[in-house]
C-alpha cells in the first residue's frame, strides 16, 4: 500500500517528456500552414498597406545629406569626430604596412620566428617560419603584409576594448548580466548584415574594414577574458580579499596571473576571428589577400583560391604560435628560478640581434619591401586553373556526378520550398512561425519573432527576397543536421573517427567564410546551388563538435548504470547519451543555422539572389537604401531564426 | 602531568574582560530583496517555503556568539548548514544582511572599505578548505603575500615568511612551488601565510576536509602546537565532530543557519540540545569527552582522603586511579577538592544512563 501511494505522485509527471506534446504541436502548425499554402498559394503577399515604402529612398537621401556634409571643409563636430575616428583607422593600417615593408621579408619572418622561439618553443617557431616561406612561395607577400597590417590593427583595438571590459565582466556579476546580450546579439548579426551601416558611416577602406572586423571580434575577446577571470579559484581571490588586499591588489597579483593563460587565449580567437573577416572586410576597402579574393571571384578565380588557401595558412600560423605562447609562458605551470630568468633574459636579447641582423641583410642584400623573386605562383595557379577547367567540362566524370546532384538539390529540395514560403499568404507565415516559436521556444521568443517578421515585411519591404533567403537557409541547415549530427555521434563514440575529423575540422573552421563558396561555383554552377552547400560546409564543424561536446559530457555514471543492466552500446546511445546531450543538440541545431544564414546571405555576391543580393548590390552600385534594408531583414531573420530554434535550454543553465 | 596530552587545548581562557569576537544577531539572506526578510514573520519560514515564497535562501539566521581572547571556538554543521557563509560575514568576505560583528574593539558591520581593509590585514587572517594558493608564486613568496599586500619590504618580508616555515615545518620548501608539494604540505603553506602577518584571530574554513584522515590528524596536531606556541584566537569551521572536539574549547552547532546548541565539548555529548545534537554525537565515546567535573557529586564528610585527581582529567583517563582505589576520588582544582568520583557515577557516565 505504502509503495503504491508513494509511486503515484511520482508516476503522473514522468509519464510524458514535455516536448512531445510541444513538438507535436508544432508541427500540427506547420501541417496548417501547408493547408494554408494549398488553399490560398499566391493569392496574399505581403500587403502594400502594411510596407513603409518611402524608406528605401529617405535613406539614399540622409546618405547623400551624410556625404555632403561630412566632406565640406569645415565640417561639424560630430562629423569630425566621425572622420577623425575613419581617418586615425586608415592611417593606423597605413602605417603597420609601412612597418612590415621596412621590416622586409627576411626582418619580418626573423621577427615573428625568434619572438615565437623565444616564448613558445621550437615546434610553433618552425611552423611559423614555414608559414612565412610559403608566403614568399606564393609570390603573395605584399597582400600579406597588408592583411596582416589589418588584423594586428582589428586585432589590436579589439583587445584594447575587449580586455578592460572582459575583466570588468570577470568582477562584476551586474556588468556581466549587462553585457551577455548584447554579446549574444552582436554574435548572431550575421557579417554581411552590417557592412551596409559601416560604409556608410565610415567610407570604404581600410577604416571601414576594421570597424567591421571590430563588431565581429570584440564578443569573444570579451567573453573568453570573462571566463579566465572567472575560473580564477574563488578561494585564491578570497584568500587575498581576507588578507587585505585591495580590488587593483586582488587583479594584479592574483586574478590576471592566474588568468593569464586564458588572457593569452582569448588573443588567439580574437586573432582567429579577425582573420575570418579578411575576405568580408576586402568587400569594402580591406586591402590584401581579402581583396584579392573578392576581386578574384570574378576575374581569377584560381588566384582568388590561392590567396584564400594564403589566409588558410596565416590563420594555422598564428594560432599554433600563440597557443603554444599562451601555454608555454602560464606562470603558474612553468616553475622559474632567478637562473633560468637570467638565461632567458640573454636569449631574449639574442633574438632582438637576431632580428636587427635580418633586417639589415634584408636592406642590404636588396629584399626591399616586397619579395617577389622565386615564387611557385605561376606554377601552382597554372594546375588550379586545371583543375577549375576539368571540372567545369561537361564531357568529364565530376561533371556528370555535380551537375545532377545540383539539379537534385534545386528541382527537389529549393524550389518547392522557395514557392511554398514566398507563394503561401502572409498571415499563416508570420502566425504560424510565431506559433511554431512559441511551442519550441516559449512566449518571449514567439513574440520576438513576431516582431521580426513584421519588421521584415512592414520596415523593410524584403518579404519575398526573406522568404527566398528562408527557404535556403532550411535547405542547408537540414542538410547540415543530417551530415553533422550523426558525424557527430560517431566522433563521440569512436576514437578513430575524432582523430581523423579533428585536423579536417579544424581547417574547416578557419577557413574565412567566402572562401568555402569559391570552389563550389566551379563545381556546382548551378545559381543557388553553391551557396547551399557551402553554408553546409561552413556550419558542419560546429555542429558536429557540437553534439560530439554533448554526448561527451554526459555524465559517466548513468552510462555505466545502463551498461550494468545489459544495455547495448545502440540502447546506450539512444536511450541515455542522445537524450541526456539533447540540450547540447538542440544548441547545435541553432549555432548551426544562424551560421547557415551568414554563409547563404553572402552567397548572394555569386548568384544566390535574395537579400544577399540586395546588399552586394548595395555595396557594388552604391543602391544605399536598399542596401541598408535588405541588412535589416537580414538581422532581423537572424534573431527571428535565433529565437526560434533557442529552445527552452536557456532556462535549463539558469536553474542549474 | 598526563592530562595535558589528552585535552591539550585545556588552558586558560580569561573570561573576564572584553570577548574578542562578538556576534550579535546576525543574518545572511541570498537573493534579491533580502534585507526586507529580516525581521518579519517571514524569516522564519522554513528553507523551502521561503525559496518559493520570496525566492531567497537564509544562509545564516539570527546567529550570536562570543569569542574570547586564546579560545580555540569551533563551529560545526552539515553542508549546507551556513557555517562557511558564517566565518565569511565575520570579515565581510560576504556582506552579512543584518546585524553586528565586533572583532578586537573594532565594529566590522560599521567599518568603511579601508578600516575593513586595515583590519584584514593586521588583526584577522584565513585559512581555506582548498588552500588558495598563488600557483604562479614560489612558496615563500605566497607565505609573504599577507605582508606583500601590507607594503612590507620585499627583504623584510621574506625573512619572516622563512621563519614562518620553519614553525610549520617546511623550511626546505621555500623555494618550490605549490603544484610541487602534497597536499597537507600546501595546508601547511596555507597555514604559514595567515600565520605570517601575526594576526590576533585566526580563521580556519574546514581546512583539512580536502585531506586524508592520517594527514588531517597530524595537521590537527600542528593546529593544537600552533595554538599552545602562540596562543592565538580561533574560529575554527568543520563538519567532522571528532575534529571539532578534539579542537574546540567551545563548540557551535549549525542546522539550516541557526546555531542549535553552543558549549563545551562536555555540554553536547553531556547534554545535547535537542535529538539533532544527541543523533550528532550518539557515537562519541562519553567517557572520551566528559571530564570528572561532568560527573562529580558534592564531598560528604570523610570522603575527603581518597586518591586526588585534576577536575579536568577525562574519566577515560580517570578510569585506572578510581577502579583502583576502595574509596572515591576526589575532583581537584586549583588544590581544592570540589567533588568525589566514584565507581558507580564512573559506570553510569561510560553506559550514558545519567542524566
């Protein structure tokens, strides 16, 4: 008797999982909207009443109102200000180039050899000295030069900004609740989506390429800060507090010292992150190899491709160095003594000789400024452009495999869901979204999207060109779940398949964003096709890491208790580890989607149309107001797409 | 004599004059709006009613004690019991939501930030369950770090961290690393720092749960030795009972922030307080804990005569003197009988039928 009442409150929650009655309901909504679409298709698009159509052409005004008055010779304070930022910008790259130059090829690679050597140790100074060979190889030292003048630029102010309020989020609990969404915004706007703002504000060039770099690199930088002052143990912080010490005390002898490694860390994403705009940035007057891949795409394809595989190889150089620095100079893993520092003072000042040597051999032996001679440049861009050619001929194999896999993905996959999103009545589109939101996600994210959507609509006059956007982006992001979820679970379960996926991941995950697209309009040249999948390609890593991180950390012990009930390893997997890492999945599933819509809106430089199209055509024909529309619907399908997918996890980390 | 061996904390505690530490009242509530709970009917809500009731948990409730000068005062509780949050609010290490804390004539509660820094630094100093050592510095470099924060110089300094190792034992050590020592020996570096800075109380927050019970033992002995060296004052914070008897003068025991019983080691396993306390110490060996003072009875006339023995010996240690003498012993202090022992209340204290 006893039993049986006990089990009986106990049985009535545990009877159904909470979302399958919620997923069921969303997808009786989506049932609906098809019906809608059946019923009604074509016969309501977004209502004229509804769009604030005069928009577009006030904003080409205020651009032209915003140019006229910031170039008068005696212009207003707020625009000096303005300039006066957009010019100290400029001239900051200017002059890094200008350094690297006088430094030549030899002075430069001495430099960032013996500095590598000196803090983290031979196996990441060959790496980088190998990395600056192969620049001099390519015959692309003068783009190098300058994009590495735009990321220790971007990188640098980054870090002036992102380290003090990265500590001041480590401190302070309040200022941390404070700035978290603003991160998780600016994380989400997908890159494309403020370029229009930033050219307007600050004119294209190099000045416009950092700031644009800045938006995308200050989040982490702040965030990982955060998170290494933070891991400080609370009991070393609370020992000095006890002892008297004073807050400057506390952060200078005890929370950056131990929370250096992670200071120097977070430098290496912040310089990963930067390097990943390098190609965005050359869309709006970042010189180097960005803008040689942007103008490329058109003109040199192969040389475009080299010159991404160039910030490939930049990007590998400079994360081995500085993680190697970060860990190999932790105080509180090396142990030294007052010898080993005097010995390391020497070696430091022979690596300065070092590096005064090369520059003068440099200088003297006629290096200059740019090193040109000995270059496989040729050689390598004659077997690329091969290689472009063969496949793009439609007598060889890869043709007949790619030509029919992208009419596939088209015929089958995009072009029903395009009608069906563009053509079904508005109402049921934005409602039915809203209420799909509502039952993943709850009441906060339905009404955001709501929101969006009729900004979408209403402000911005994008609805068709969202919607086209939309069905792309749930093309590739279901394609992406269906390579990255159970690549995954296999990386998880299996030793093997990590090892072999890591390096490829890894390489994946630096590549900049543009540069995934380039191949694949040679290998897919099918309109949209290439766009799709190179979003596939971009979001792939995280989602796979993702759910590999997921079902990784599930904890040991229900796994062994199922193990001991004779589970096997499949019972194991589908009964414990996926639905205990479902959170994990789920932030996979939006991580990956958003990153879908970065690539997919980027796409429309090569032909993928929609709102990527309206905001290249804003940059290349000077169309501003659409321009600046077409990234507000961007944005806004960003946090509509972010908001439904976020699901109910955040709540899930607050409780815990 | 023996009996200094078994209760080695058995010395003397001035009561007279002014308590070194004194608690009055005081209160720590976590969550929002917590210092409109003190003093309504609210704050005596059980745990889970006021959680769901203003989403706040009281970690420490109404709580009042007395520390007085070389008492060795020790505060035991279940996790979870606000013992940890209490030893916090004594420096402000955690900001108690309501009442007073005076340490040394000073008003903690009332302090601006530099008194409260003044006071960390010359007249309090912790010891912490997981260290809190400086990885990145030398070992003598962390036991100088209370005097580094001070603005000692760096010569001066550092010749008293040595000196501070050599009490603690580790004067071989000074030049390696924390990541390099066991962990009883970081305790030891731990204890050498909050040593260091010559304070007048010392807090310790369970600094030897992290640590296997050999290694606790001998640290606790070190703790004792300490303690008769240099007599200094002690909170001392555990939730080991053992632990806290073989330590505590007095003793404090927490449930849910409250403090259920407060006395000597005698007065718990004596008499506790309530069947919490009694459950607490049900397996202590009585006749480990009480003393004869705990189980005399007044001299009737010709009693006087029999074997004497120092009121303050435990009956364990008693135990051969009285079964070996026909007569009752006599309980001594200060050389004057005060009570007789004999074999019956002896036999009643070891079966715990008295009371």
């Amino acid at each position: 008797m006893a039993v049986a009442q006990a089990a009986g409150p106990i049985e009535a929650p545990a009877a159904s999982a909470w979302w399958r009655g919620r997923a069921g309901a969303a997808v009786v909504v989506a049932l609906a909207i098809l019906i809608a679409f059946f019923g009604w298709k074509n016969q309501l698009p977004w209502p004229a009443w509804l769009t604030w159509n005069s928009l577009a052409h006030d904003l080409d005004n205020f651009q032209a109102w915003l140019s006229n008055n910031r170039n008068v010779p005696h212009p207003s304070i707020v625009f000096r200000a303005f300039n006066g930022v957009a010019n100290f910008l400029d001239n900051l790259v200017g002059w890094l180039t200008s350094f690297f130059f006088k430094l030549t090829w030899a002075g430069t690679t001495a430099l960032g050899t013996l500095v590598v050597l000196r803090f983290g140790g031979r196996r990441a100074a060959a790496i980088v000295l190998a990395v600056f060979v192969s620049f001099a190889a390519l015959g692309l030292w003068d783009p190098v030069v300058r994009t590495f003048a735009l990321t220790f630029a971007s990188v640098g102010l980054s870090l002036a900004i992102g380290l003090p309020f990265g500590i001041w989020a480590g401190r302070s609990d309040r200022f941390q609740r404070v700035v978290t969404p603003v991160l998780d915004a600016m994380q989400i706007i997908p890159a494309f989506a403020y370029l229009m703002p930033i050219v307007i504000l600050f004119s294209v060039g190099p000045g416009a390429a950092v700031a644009t770099t800045l938006i995308y690199a200050i989040p982490p930088s702040i965030r990982i800060t955060a998170l290494g002052i933070r891991g400080v143990p609370t009991n070393t912080v609370e020992a000095a507090q006890a002892l008297g010490a004073t807050r400057m005390q506390t952060l200078l002898k005890v929370q950056l010292p131990l929370a250096r490694r992670m200071l120097l860390l977070s430098v290496n994403q912040t310089i990963l992150f930067a390097l990943s705009m390098v190609v965005i940035a050359g869309l709006i007057g970042g010189q180097g190899l960005g803008a040689v891949v942007t103008s490329g795409l058109y003109s040199d394809p192969a040389l475009a491709l080299v010159a991404g595989a160039a910030i490939v190889i930049m990007a590998i150089g400079l994360d081995r160095a500085t993680e190697a620095m970060a860990n190999r100079t932790d105080p509180t893993r090396r142990h030294l003594t007052a010898g080993k520092r005097r010995t390391l003072h020497l070696y430091t000042a022979a690596c300065a000789a070092g590096v005064g040597l090369a520059v003068g051999l440099g200088h003297a032996l006629g290096a200059g400024s740019v090193w040109s001679r000995w270059t496989i440049q040729g050689w390598l861009l004659r077997y690329v452009q091969n290689a472009l050619n063969y496949v793009q001929n439609p007598h060889t194999v890869v043709f007949h495999i790619t030509d029919p896999i992208g009419n596939f993905v088209v015929q089958y996959g995009l072009n029903p869901l395009q009608s069906f999103f563009v053509e079904t009545p508005w109402p049921a589109m934005t409602f039915g979204l809203a209420l799909i939101a509502y039952f993943i996600s709850g009441l906060r994210p339905a009404v955001v999207t709501l929101a969006m959507l009729a900004l979408i609509g209403g402000v911005t006059n994008e609805w068709t060109n969202a919607m086209e956007t939309l069905s792309q982006v749930l093309v590739a992001t279901g394609l992406t779940l269906v390579v990255g979820i159970p690549l995954g679970v296999w990386a998880a379960e299996s030793l093997r398949a990590r090892q072999v996926m890591r390096p490829v991941l890894d390489v994946l995950q630096t590549l900049p964003q543009l540069v995934y697209i380039i191949p694949f309009i040679y290998l897919m040249p099918v309109s949209i096709v290439p766009g799709v999948l190179a979003s596939v390609l971009y979001a792939a890593p995280v989602v796979i890491r993702l759910v590999e991180a997921g079902i990784r950390d599930v904890s040991p012990h229900p796994v062994e208790a199922a193990g001991a009930f004779g589970a096997t390893r499949l019972q194991v997997l589908v009964k414990v580890k996926i639905p205990m890492a479902r959170d994990a999945i789920m932030l996979g599933v939006n991580q990956g989607i958003i990153m879908v819509l970065a690539v997919v809106v980027i796409a429309g430089l090569v032909g993928s149309g929609a709102l990527g199209y309206d905001v290249a055509q804003g940059l290349q024909q000077s169309l501003f107001g659409q321009g600046v529309l077409a990234s507000l619907a961007i944005l806004a399908l960003g946090i509509a797409l972010d908001r439904v997918t976020q699901g109910r996890r955040r709540k899930h980390i607050e409780l815990a | 004599m023996g009996s200094s061996e078994q209760t080695p904390l058995a010395h003397v505690i001035d009561r007279s004059g002014e308590p070194l530490i004194r608690a009055e009242g005081v209160w720590k509530i976590f969550g929002r709006r917590a210092d409109r709970i003190v003093g309504t009917p609210d704050a005596d809500l059980p745990r889970a009613e006021l959680r769901a009731k203003h989403d706040c948990v009281a970690a420490v409730r109404n709580v009042s004690f007395e520390v007085w000068p070389r008492e060795v005062f020790v505060v035991m509780g279940l996790s979870g019991s606000g013992k940890s949050t209490l030893v916090r609010t004594l420096i402000r290490l955690i900001e108690p939501t309501a009442g007073k804390i005076q340490i040394a004539g000073q008003d903690v509660t009332a302090a601006s930030p530099q008194e409260l820094r003044g006071m960390r630094r010359h007249t309090s100093s912790m010891v912490f369950q997981h260290f809190g050592l400086l990885a990145h510095r030398r070992v003598v470099d962390n036991v100088a770090f209370g005097l580094e924060i001070q603005g000692v110089p760096k010569a001066e300094r550092l010749a008293r961290a040595e000196e501070v190792l050599r009490l603690v034992g580790l004067e071989d050590s000074g030049n390696q690393f924390p990541d390099q020592l066991s962990g009883g020996m970081q305790q030891r570096v731990g204890l050498a720092r909050a040593f260091a800075v010559d304070p007048k109380v010392m807090l310790y927050d369970e600094p030897f749960s992290a640590l296997d019970p050999l290694i606790r033992r001998d640290m606790q002995d070190e703790v004792i030795r300490l303690q008769h060296e240099t007599g200094k004052t002690m909170v001392f914070i555990t939730h080991d009972l053992p632990e806290a008897l073989r330590l505590g003068d007095r003793i404090a025991i927490m449930r849910d922030g409250a403090i259920v019983q407060l006395g000597t080691p005698e007065e718990l396993v004596g008499s506790p307080a309530d069947e919490y306390v009694a459950n607490f110490v049900r397996d202590i060996p009585r006749s480990h804990v009480l003393t004869l003072r705990w189980i005399m009875r007044g001299a009737r006339p010709g009693e006087e005569d029999g074997p004497k023995l120092d009121v303050r010996t435990t009956v364990r240690n008693a135990i051969p003197a009285i079964v070996g003498s026909e007569r009752p012993c006599c309980a001594v202090e200060a050389g004057k009988i005060v009570g007789v022992v004999d074999h019956e209340a002896v036999l009643a204290a070891i079966a715990g039928e008295n009371d």
